[in-house]
C-alpha cells in the first residue's frame, strides 16, 4: 500500500465518522501537504473496489466513506447532513428472506431525522 493510500485509510480508520471525499483530502493535506485531490478520489476508489471501505451514496450530497464495510444502517439528519451508524438486530432481515424466499446478500437502509443539535438550532 503506498503511503498516500495509506494516509487515507488511517483517516478513515480513525474515526466513526462518515466523511465525504473532500473532507478526508482535508485532512490528508494537513499531514501530507503535497498531496493531490485526484490521488485522494483514485485511492478512495481503490480502497472501496478493494473492499477495505465502505461508500455511501446520498440523494442529492457527496458520497461518505465508512470503515464499517459489513451491510448497516444509517441515521442521517436531513438539516446537517450529519451521518451515524445504527445497530441492528442480525436477525432483522430473516422475515424478508423467509417471506421471498431468497437469500438475502446485502442491503442498504437510511433512516432520516433532524438530529438533537439541528432541533436546538431550530
């Protein structure tokens, strides 16, 4: 892995945090300042065709990166954008496999709110 690549999974490893591409290239320049946004988007790609990231995709709002790979819900605050994990029962997805009589292979759930420091604004 080479280090740039490396820099920017740390950053995303880092922390719960679901950030957008830009924001980790922030981050990135600060520790490595002759970084350049195209080599953060080409690793971001490669580390997600790799599988050693997670990449969610938002209506209408840059995509946000996760160091959770494995299928899970999110909360996203429709004011801020902020995004958080949520935890699921593992045994949630079983009625809709049983009532399609499939397997199911993956998902990809977003629940949506105005998060407690958006309704204090309010």
């Amino acid at each position: 892995m080479t280090r740039q690549r490396q820099l920017i999974y740390d950053i995303i490893m880092a922390e719960p945090e679901h950030r957008t591409a830009e924001e980790i290239y922030d981050l990135a320049r600060a520790q490595m300042p002759s970084l350049a946004r195209g080599t953060v988007y080409r690793n971001l790609g490669l580390l997600v065709g790799e599988g050693q990231i997670g990449k969610l995709e938002m209506p209408d709002a840059p995509a946000r990166y996760d160091r959770e790979r494995r299928p899970h819900p999110h909360l996203v605050c429709q004011k801020c954008g902020k995004v958080e994990d949520l935890t699921m029962p593992d045994d949630l997805l079983r009625p809709f496999a049983l009532s399609l009589g499939e397997d199911i292979t993956g998902y990809e759930l977003k629940l949506y709110h105005i998060c407690p420091a958006c309704r204090k604004r309010a």
